[in-house]
C-alpha cells in the first residue's frame, strides 16, 4: 500500500491532467461514493479469515482412539470461498486516483 502511495505520488502531475477539467467538488463527491462502493463490496469475513467449521470425519482407515474427558474433538475448519471484490478493489483505485490527482 505504500508503494502504491508513492507511485501514486510520483504521478500526481500526470494525473493532475486527468482530471483538470473537473470541479474539486466533483472530485471529492465521486471518491466519496467510490469509497462507499468500495466499503459496501468488500468481503470483510474473508479480509478477516473468517472459518467454518466442520463436523469432525471419522475415517475408516485408523483406528478409533479413545477420548479422555479432557480432550476435545477434532474440528476441521474450512475457509469460505472468496466472494469477489473486483468492483470493491477498482472502486478503491478509482476514489484514491481521484484524490491524489488534487495533491498540490
């Protein structure tokens, strides 16, 4: 995120022409929504790596082991399929380009 910062900075004049036949309220309103697109998609449960868990399998193959009462059961935990964030991620990019186009 910092090189992307600093990427972005080292090209502030470039994209100082993007944007210079747009009004700073028109900036700072479409970075606004952009954020709020990019805040509303985003898949924060698998940001956070967020689990299911599953019941415990039992397998054939082993034999059964006896369990103290202290033990606790095997639980396999399985990660949730990333939901997308393609439009989350380009909303981003979209509302930070808008705004570093505005640095001085």
């Amino acid at each position: 995120m910092i090189l992307t910062g600093a990427l972005l900075r080292l090209l502030a004049a470039a994209l100082k022409t993007l944007t210079a036949s747009y009004s700073s309220d028109t900036v700072y309103t479409l970075s606004f929504v952009g954020m709020i697109v990019h805040l509303w998609g985003c898949d924060y449960s698998y940001a956070n790596g967020m689990t299911k868990v599953l019941p415990p399998t039992t397998t054939t193959s082993s034999p059964p082991q006896q369990e103290s009462k202290f033990s606790k059961p095997s639980l396999r935990r399985k990660r949730e399929p990333f939901l997308g964030g393609t439009m989350s991620l380009n909303a981003a990019f979209f509302s930070t380009t808008l705004l570093v186009s505005r640095l001085n």
